[in-house]
C-alpha cells in the first residue's frame, strides 16, 4: 500500500465536548516499505477535523457515510457499535463470508473497531447504519470514543489505535 499521512489542519474541532485535543494521525508501520494501513494515497490535500456532534447518533454515537454513498460507518462505546461497511468492496483478508443464503457478492464487507483491535467481516444487514446519515466530507476526519476515521476520495480510514486501522474502498479492504 502506499503511505502518506494526511496533514491536518490545525485549529479545527475534533470533539464535541469543546476539549481541546490535538487531532490524531493516522497509525504508521514501523517497515518503511510496508506503507501505512491507514494512508491510501500520496496525495497531500489537509485534513480538516470536523465536530462530531454535527454527525451524533443515538447512545453516545457518531454515524456518517462517505460522499459517495458506498460506506457507512458509526462509532460507539459498546462492543459491535463501532466500524465502517461498504456496499461495494473486495472482501477482506479472513472476513467470513459464506454465509447461506447469501453469496459473497450480495454481501456488505467491512470491519468492527474495538481499542487496538480491527476485525474483518461481512455483513447480511446494515450494521452501521444511522438514520439520516449525514455525508462525512471528502479530505475530513471525525474522532470519536478514540477512533478517529480520515474521509478521502480514495478510501474511508479508521484508526483504532495501537497503530491498528484500516482501509475501506470500492478497490480496497485492508487492515493490520
């Protein structure tokens, strides 16, 4: 994968309690080849952080999906409530997708997010739906409950911390 860490425009909101924490970057590799899990691109447009409040869910959630409509994803402080889907994607490595009597290509693919955790899955319904998603703008990041997710034009990237993440698109599903 290639790697670049998105630049993030300081002074932007990053959560909705008005604290004042500095946004978090994408995690990186220590292998210099190996590219970052959360970096899609070498593009170097900034990354804005948004107020999750503006994208809050019920429970003590965020939900958004990407510009195009293809990716939802939700934040949240239980197990399960947390992670991204996609509509169109390559399944992820280890995703169990056989699951009768739905075939691979009928199935959302996708990944939960626990702290340092991210597991690789496929969906028969909308796990991450919100209700009146609002779109997460293309080159923003929106934090959350110690995720921080990166909307770009090539992907939607979530980092759950403990340099876990992945990497969500119509071309790619990938994850460390």
């Amino acid at each position: 994968m290639p790697s670049v860490i998105p630049t993030v425009v300081a002074g932007a909101p990053t959560t909705s309690t008005g604290a004042s924490e500095q946004p978090s970057q994408p995690p990186r590799s220590n292998d210099p080849d190996s590219g970052s899990v959360a970096t899609p691109s070498t593009e170097t447009i900034p990354i804005t952080p948004v107020d999750p409040a503006v994208y809050a869910a019920p429970n003590d959630q965020v939900g958004w999906k990407s510009p195009s409509g293809n990716i939802f994803c939700k934040l949240g402080s239980t197990a399960f409530s947390s992670g991204c889907q996609a509509t169109d994607a390559p399944i992820p490595e280890g995703a169990d997708c056989d699951k009768p009597p739905f075939s691979a290509d009928e199935l959302s693919k996708g990944f939960f997010l626990d702290p340092g955790l991210v597991t690789p899955v496929c969906f028969n319904q909308g796990a991450f739906g919100v209700q009146n998603a609002r779109s997460l703008d293309y080159n923003t990041s929106i934090s959350h409950l110690g995720y921080t997710c990166y909307s770009r034009v090539e992907a939607m990237i979530c980092d759950a911390g403990d340099g876990h993440g992945f990497v969500l698109s119509m071309q790619q599903a990938t994850w460390k």
